[in-house]
C-alpha cells in the first residue's frame, strides 16, 4: 500500500505508472476531481520538459 511518506520519493515515471492504474468511481466526485487534477499536473510537468 501506498502512503504519503513513500510517494515523496517516487519518481514522476513512478508515480505516473501508479496514477494511471487508478480509476475513480463513478459516484465518487472527489475522487474523479482528484484524478483529473494529477493527470493534469502530469500533463503540464511534460509539457514543461519540451
């Protein structure tokens, strides 16, 4: 299991492998707004990088 204390020494491939392997109920509206604004963070750190 996954706590805070180990995901600040993921890497940003790691955390990314593990973002995407999540999916958010359907009922669950805080956790759909939570995947969509790291997916986002993802999105915008690549676009950084070009």
């Amino acid at each position: 299991m996954i706590n805070p204390v180990a995901v600040q020494y993921m890497s940003k491939e790691e955390i990314e492998r593990l973002m995407y392997s999540f999916n958010a109920s359907k009922g669950n509206e805080e956790a759909q707004t939570f995947e969509a604004l790291v997916r986002r963070l993802l999105a915008l750190i690549e676009d950084q990088k070009r």
